[in-house]
C-alpha cells in the first residue's frame, strides 16, 4: 500500500462517519420538508439536531448553518452573497479585500466579483506566509465591505492571525469571511469568541463525507442566496436536504473534537521526526512558519533537483504533492507568493499526516525522499 500523506487533499471518511449516516439513505429517507407526516418530522428534527451541535461545536450560537455541498459552495456563498445583498443595501462599501495564500474557492469569487463592479485589493504575505496584520489595517479604507482570509493553509498549513485580522475588521466596521476548510477539527476555532461573520467548513477535510459542508453566518449579517428553487434552510439555499451528509457531517466534527488534541499532539512529533529525516539530505527549505502551523502539515522545497522527475519518483511510494489538488498543472501560487521560483515551487512537496498516518508511514516517505533526491542530485 502507498503510504497516503496527502491529507490536505482529502481525508478518508471514518467507519463510524459511514455507520452513523446508513439508516438515512436507506431506512429514515424522507424529505426533511415534507412536513405532513411522521417520517419527514424525524428527518427534519434530526438535521435541526445536528445543525445545533454543529454550531455548538464551532462555538457559533450566534450564527446561522446553512448546509452546503461543501466549502468551495460555502465560499461562493459567502462572497457572492454578502457582494449581492450590499447592492440592495444603503451602504456604499464595495471593495473586497483577501490574501494572494488564498485557497482558489476564494480567489475565483473574488476575482469573478472583480469583474461585477467590486473592486479587489490581494495582500502579499511576509516570508513565512503569513499575513502582517499592519498591511491590512492599511488596506482597511471606508470603502471596505468584506475581508477573507483562511484559517488555515492547505497548502503550507500556517494559521493566520484570525483573532486579531477580526479585531482590525471590527473596528473598521468591515464584515470578516473566513475559510476554515483546514482548521476545523485540526485545531481550536471558536467563531463567536473570534468575532468571525462568516465560516466555511468542509466535511472531507475532517473525516467526513465528501459533498457535505456548510456556511456559518453571524445573524444579523445580510446575505442574498445563490442557488434558487426552494425554501429550505430559510431560502439561503434552495434544494432539497441531503440528510445523510448532514449526519455525517456532524458526526465528524464530533469525532474530530473528541481526538483533535491527542491526534495533533501525536502527529506534530511524526511530522517533527518527518522533517529532520528529509533535512539530512541538505539544501532542504521549510516553506511557512513553523510554529504558526498545523500540527499534521510540512511543506518543503528540494534544491538542486527537478520537480517533475522528482514527483515522479515519490508517487511509486508515498501519496504526496506539489501544491493544491485544485490547481493541477500549474507551479503553487502559494509557493511562488513566499518567494520561491517556479522550478523552486514545482520541486517541493507538500505532506499531510492524518489520523492513521503511523511511525512506519514517516519512515517509508523519508526513505522515499532520500532515495529520490540522492538519485537526482548524482
Ligand atoms: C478543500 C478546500 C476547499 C474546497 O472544499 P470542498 O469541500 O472540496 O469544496 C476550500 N478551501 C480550502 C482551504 C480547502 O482546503
């Protein structure tokens, strides 16, 4: 078997996960809004069941979850949604503001809204990938409507300064998206005591089913829905509830919170050990901040070697990559945004350790890096 250490791509969905959603797709199968008859008020009170214990999980009591088919559909969502209700609004704010680390289901909203009349102002960030909170406050003019910025990178794993970007948001009255795909059920997030608005969640980055997620928005914030055709979940997004994802979804975040300490503590000293074993080779970078990261992520780039070649070799041993599942073809953007050339980019490699990643799982990917590197550097 590969040994699978590309976690930020996707995440296997936990027995339990797949074991908690089976009665739903074929026993409690009723349309949740259906609501004449028994069935249909089982399904309907199970999924207000979950969406509360999302909520209570994610420390939003004061949000709204609206499920959505997962965080690149909570994206649009929340940067179409606020951009089209500040039209209808009295407010003159337009300008969007984010960060070029940006996962593209945030940058291609944007850019797509760049292009309707919102004007869009992309941060660089500082050498180790994060954003320095003084350019924002710079950025941070009347015309302002909303800022995004991710919680946690997939690509490099650092973890922005969320509490203090809310901060600076609040007090120039801007809005504040943000993109937790790969910080919930990784690390701590709490959306209420943060002072995020609005929160994107995906379900296969934790365990869960792929094609589940979901927006949290802070009431009281305007959001005009983007997908028409029904009343459910308050008319913010039309079609009907997939309940199994629903559960599934929940139940995920709820096995995630239950192990997330343990399992970060364990993976952190795998992906320490990790690190030391692929800088024996020398001229081995770190891309991004080593303390202000996930526990599970490392992210490096090889000198000295070609990157194609190099990747071809790793994929016969270990599942890892260059960059974002997203953006196959082209040299990480991210990558590039720290510094790092095209070349430089294309030969690095991106780890994520996961819950069944074992000490025998480190030892073959840093065996398979040594043997590569030592291959193509002779
Ligand atoms: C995976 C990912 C997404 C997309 O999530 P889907 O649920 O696959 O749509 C968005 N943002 C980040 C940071 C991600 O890692």
């Amino acid at each position: 078997m590969l040994a699978y250490l590309d976690h930020h791509a996707t995440t296997p969905c936990a027995p339990s996960v797949v074991a908690a959603m089976a009665p739903w797709w074929s026993e409690c199968w009723a349309n949740p809004s259906s609501r004449l008859y028994r069935p249909a008020l089982e399904a309907a009170a199970a999924v207000e069941h979950h969406r509360a214990r999302l909520a209570r999980l994610l420390g939003a009591a004061e949000a709204r979850v609206v499920f959505t088919s997962g965080a690149t559909e909570a994206n649009n969502l929340a940067l179409k949604g606020v951009a089209e209700a500040a039209l209808a609004g009295s407010s003159p704010r337009r300008r969007l503001v984010s960060v070029v680390t940006e996962h593209r289901a945030v940058l291609d909203p944007l850019r797509y809204l760049e292009r309707h009349g919102f004007p869009l102002t992309l941060l660089p960030v500082q050498p180790d990938g994060l954003l320095d909170p003084i350019q924002l406050e710079a950025a941070l003019g009347p015309d302002v409507l909303l800022v995004s910025v991710m919680a946690a990178n997939n690509e490099i794993g650092v973890l922005q300064p969320i509490a203090q970007i809310a901060g600076l948001c609040q007090r120039h009255g801007v809005l504040l998206h943000c993109d937790a795909a790969q910080a919930t059920g990784h690390i701590p997030l709490a959306m209420d005591a943060l002072g995020i608005d609005l929160l994107s969640i995906s379900g296969h980055k934790l365990y869960g089913p792929v094609g589940s997620g979901a927006l949290l928005v802070r009431k009281g914030v305007a959001l005009a829905p983007q997908q028409l055709g029904g009343s459910q979940e308050e008319g913010l997004r039309a079609g009907t509830l997939a309940v199994p994802l629903i559960v599934g979804l929940s139940k995920a975040m709820e096995l995630a919170h239950a192990d997330r300490e343990a399992r970060a503590e364990r993976l952190a000293t795998l992906r320490d050990a990790l690190r030391r074993g692929v800088e024996t080779l020398g001229d081995v970078q770190l891309n991004g901040s080593l303390d202000q990261r996930l526990p599970h992520n490392l992210n490096i780039t090889i000198s000295g070697v070609d990157g194609t070649a190099l990747h071809q070799r790793l994929r016969r041993r270990i599942a890892v990559s260059s960059g974002s599942a997203c953006s196959q073809g082209s040299p990480s953007h991210v990558l590039q945004a720290l510094g790092r050339s095209r070349q430089e980019a294309a030969a690095s490699i991106r780890f994520g350790l996961g819950r069944h990643t074992s000490a025998a799982d480190i030892a073959e990917a840093i065996a398979a890096v040594q043997e590569a590197v030592q291959a193509l550097r002779r």
